[in-house]
C-alpha cells in the first residue's frame, strides 16, 4: 500500500469518481485503488463531498443550519469582505455588525463556514483555480517544458567541478562569480508522456538558453504544433523571433504551424505533467550526490550523459499508470507528423544578430563595410538619418528592415516589419551606384558545381592510389532485398526541414564570416563561407570524439591540442572533422629517382 497520495493524484480520484453513486462508484473505486495502490475506503473518503448523494438516507439530525452562506444575510456580506478585499475575517464580522447586519455568527464558526466553502485562510493562501484535466491528441501535437533551479548543484567555474553547495537561498545567495547555479530544463510530450531532459550551468536561464534547448529538443523529437509553458523570461526576446521564423518554414506552416501558449498565473497544475517529470528528475539527481560522496569528478557532461540514460529508461521501459503504457509505446501507437529539424542550422539561424545602422540620404546602410541600397520610396525615405534594425540573410535576396517605436527604440510594438530587396551598392567612377546582386539559386548552383568536381577529383587520386571505386547505385551494387516483418506499420510521415529551407527564410549571418574574411577586401554573397558546425569547447570536443580514437582521452586530448590553440577557446566541429579526415587520407606515393 502506499502510504500517501499526491495532490495530483488527490486530483485526478476526485475527478474520475465526481457525480458516481451505488455500484458503479463501488467499481470506479475498487479500479483506482488498484492503480494508486490505496484501499477503496481511502477512494470513498477523499471523494465523499463530489460523489452522488442524492440517494442516500437523510440523517435524523439533519436540517437547515441557523448561520448559511447565502445572499442578502450578513454571513454573505462578512464572507465578501473577506473575498473580495481580504479583510480579516474578525474585522469583517465587524463591519457587518456596524453596516446593520444583527444575525451574525461567531468567529470560529464564521471561520468554519469559510473552509467548508473553500475560501478559509489556508484556501487564500495558496489561491487555486479549478483545473479540467486535457490530454493532446496525439504524439507531437503538444509539448510542455518547464525550467528548474537544482537547489544544492553549483559549478565551479576554474575547475569545472559540479559541487554540492547547501543553504543558499534569498537570505544568504552565493557570492563568489565563480560559481554559477545548475539548472535543468525538462520537456514532456503531453500524449505519450516522452520526455527530453537537459541541464544548463548559468547565473539565470535566458531566452537564448531556451532556444538552444528546443533547437536541441526539436531535432529528437520534431516540432510540436503547440508549445504550453509559463510566463517566463526565458520563452521572450529571442524565443519570439524563434515561433515567427519557425512559421515561416514550409515543413512547419503545411503542417499544422507552430503557437506557444501560456498558462494563466499561479495555476501549476495546468502543466503538472512537467511538474511530475521534475520531480522524478531529482529523485535521479539524488544519485549525483552518491558519486560526490566517493570523491569522484562530476561535470555537466556528466550529467546530461546521466540525463540521457535516464531519459531512455523511462521512455522505454517505464509504464505510465494514466496511460498503461511506455512512453514510447503510446508515442509509436498513433501517426504522428515528425517534423524534425537539423539542430546545428536552427541554432546559428534562431540565434542571428542584429544591426541598427542608420539610414544614409542617398539611400544606403551600411553593415560591416557592406553598403546595401534601399529603395528611395515611402516608408523608407521618412526615416532618412534614423536607425533602423536590420537583418540581413547570408542566402537569400531579401533583408528584414524595422523601424522603431515612437520613442526611436526598437522593441515588441516597432512602427514597421519590411522584407526588402537585397541590393549591393558601390560607386564607380563616375559616382553612380552599380548594383551587384546574385540570387541564392545561381550561387547554390555555384558551390554544387565547385563541391561536385572537388570530390570527383579527389575519388580519381583515390583511385589511381588503392583501386578503390565510389560504387554507383544499380552500376555496382544490387538493390537490397525488402524485409518481410508481417507487421502493418503507419508510413513514414516525417518531415525534415533541410538546412537550404531554413535558410531561404531565417535572417542570419554565417557565425564566421565576420571573423574570418579580410576587411579591407570587397565582400560579396559569394564569398560567404558555408555553415562549419556548432563551436566546441576543448572538453565537449573530448568526449564527443573520444570514440573516434577507442575511448583513449590522452589520445584525444593529444589530437585536440594540436587545433585549440588553448584549452579554453572554442572551435567548430566542421574544422575538427576536415582535420580528421584530412588524416585518415593516405598518403601520397612519390616516384624514386
């Protein structure tokens, strides 16, 4: 038996078993107490005030009660006050009194009257909203997330140790810089239940934070067509632009599009799904404290390595008492949309920057030593020596132009959204401006015809060196038989959002091409380099790699060290891979004179 039920669960007795009388009261009964493992008396006791009493004997000591809680009577004002501008319910009593109210009851069973009503004083201290419970549709439909501050897990920054640090509250924060809180972001598919967990190390969890969650959450679990969550300050600033972008996206907008919803304040129970999935996340953090106590290291990477065997345990194995099944079966019993999302392309493009060049009189902006033309027509020409907020894309031939509030800043009520023409400007001699401009798909085609002949010739040395061919299907290889499994499956139904549709629509420039191009040098659409891969710290390069040279660290530490330049800088996983490929090439014969 267990030996106390949640308020969810309290919730969810009460729900099933509201307006049930006789024997389908008795079964409704004796089924949720073999699912929450209670006695079916503790079912009729938690539920003795919803249940259906109209068929029961009347007591012989029952009767009207001299004091009721009804309109017009003093009790009913005295209860207002107390309601509706939280007066004492002593000081109420009294001002009834002075308002001509006689029939009064006491204090205490004025008190009484209250708590049975639920508006007593523990009811107005945890104010609740009644809550119908809601279930998605079906998998991917919504997804819920929710942000957690783990109460005794610090970072130390100068050793990247995870430390357990206990006490610190409101009354007594921590004041070294150098060590930052440990936070987990925990996201839950609300049909199946399937949940994706994460752990942050920062001061306060920002929107940009968020993103990189979601980015990170999408590209395993698709796109959902309604993200539910809270008000935080985390799903503002740039996961705002992130919904406007993502709609933008064919393989979002055919499908259904994507909302975030908020729920309303101080009603937890509207996303208490996530809620739960906090707490069985802390209960698995508890075994963090185990390994700390042998005295071992533990880094985040080791906790989002922790996270992700949990996860899939629960996913997998773990029966849900609602739904009766596994997560992942319930996920797999319907068809989905899979709208899957590469998170590397959504993360350098959710997170693009920003200009705010002013606007020239000969109708030009400049952005990093790149003037662009606008056309010299209204709007435009009344925000002449104005900033403007500019955006504009590596890939496509469009700019996203904002012009500002009526205070001259920019924020969430600007004047204007415009998608422009993007048009080089340059002079030549004689002072007119020649436009340069080259579309997306003449430079697309450009670099697949670059790429094309690169890996052809590098087949052909291969060639000449081992024999070795690039077999070509149905030329070399004989098509593989089908499977036969006897088993009726859903077609495919996932959609991918490929990194060229992400950035025919999302404004955001190449994170190296400001820093790696000469400045001096003239600069066009051409000359942007493709997208390199997320960047890596030396020690998330580590363990990522480290099965590329058989799990031996000082192997890969060893290789690592000759692209940092130190230990604590960054480098993209694309230049990491080219040097791995680079030398795994053989190497080339020379003749013996």
């Amino acid at each position: 038996m267990r030996a106390k039920l949640s308020k969810f669960d309290t919730s969810e007795i009460r729900t099933a078993m509201t307006g049930l009388s006789g024997s389908a009261a008795k079964a409704e009964a004796a089924r949720l107490a073999e699912i929450y493992g209670v006695h079916p008396n503790h079912i009729y006791r938690i539920t003795r005030d919803i249940r259906n009493t109209a068929d029961r004997k009347t007591r012989s000591d029952a009767g009207r009660r001299t004091y009721e809680l009804a309109k017009g009577t003093g009790t009913w004002f005295a209860a207002s006050l107390v309601t509706a501008r939280n007066i004492d319910p002593q000081l109420a009593l009294k001002t009834a009194a002075a308002q001509g109210f006689n029939d009064l009851p006491s204090l205490s069973y004025f008190r009484t009257i209250l708590a049975e009503n639920g508006i007593g004083a523990k009811a107005r201290r945890s104010p609740k909203k009644a809550h119908r419970r809601v279930e998605a549709k079906y998998p991917g439909h919504v997804f819920q997330v929710d942000v957690s501050a783990l109460k005794t897990r610090w970072q130390d920054e100068r050793t990247r140790r995870i430390l357990r640090i206990e006490g610190v509250d409101k009354n007594h924060p921590q004041m070294d810089p150098q060590i930052l809180r440990v936070w987990q972001i925990m996201l839950i598919d609300d049909f199946s239940r399937r949940r994706f967990l994460r752990y942050f190390i920062a001061r306060a969890i920002t929107s940009e934070q968020m993103v990189r969650f979601l980015a990170e959450a999408y590209s395993e679990l698709g796109v959902p067509q309604i993200l539910y969550t809270d008000g935080g300050g985390e799903f503002k600033g740039r996961h705002n632009d992130a919904l406007k972008i993502l709609n933008q996206l064919p393989t979002i907008e055919q499908t259904g599009g994507y909302k975030h919803l908020v729920h309303e304040p101080d009603r937890p129970q509207a996303t208490g799904k996530v809620e739960t999935s906090h707490r069985w996340a802390q209960r698995i953090d508890n075994l963090v404290g185990v390994v700390l106590d042998q005295g071992r290291k533990v880094e985040i990477e080791n906790l989002n390595l922790m996270a992700n065997r949990a996860v899939y345990d629960y996913n997998e194995n773990h029966i849900n008492r609602t739904t009766g099944m596994t997560p992942m079966a319930r996920w797999r019993s319907k068809r989905p949309v899979i709208r899957l999302l590469d998170p590397d392309v959504v993360e350098s493009a959710l997170l693009a920057r920003h200009f705010e060049p002013v606007l020239n009189a000969d109708m030009t902006i400049k952005i990093d030593r790149i003037s662009y033309r606008i056309e010299a027509v209204a709007p435009f020409v009344d925000h002449i020596g104005h900033k403007l907020r500019v955006v504009v894309p590596a890939k496509i031939d469009s700019m996203l132009v904002c012009f500002p509030q009526l205070d001259g800043k920019f924020g969430p009520k600007n004047t204007g959204e415009f998608w422009v023409p993007k048009v080089h400007a340059a002079e030549d001699s004689f002072g007119q401006i020649r436009e340069i401009a080259e579309t997306s798909a003449e430079q697309l085609k450009k670099d697949l015809k670059a790429s094309y002949k690169e890996a052809m010739k590098e087949v052909r040395e291969i060639n000449k060196l081992t024999g070795e061919i690039a077999p070509v299907p149905y030329y070399d290889l004989e098509p593989a038989a089908a499977e036969t499994t006897g088993v009726i499956n859903f077609p495919d139904n996932t959609r991918i959002a490929t990194a060229a549709e992400i950035d025919s629509v999302v404004p955001v420039l190449h994170p190296d091409f400001e820093a790696d191009r000469d400045q001096d040098a003239p600069q066009t659409t051409a000359d942007r380099p493709a997208y390199m891969g997320r960047e890596l710290t030396f020690w998330q390069a580590v363990n990522e790699y480290k099965s590329r040279f058989d799990n031996d660290p000082a192997a890969t530490k060893e290789f690592l060290d000759s692209i940092y330049s130190d230990r604590g800088g960054t480098v993209r996983s694309g230049l990491i891979e080219a040097e791995l490929r680079s030398r795994s090439q053989p190497v080339p014969l020379r003749a013996v004179g």
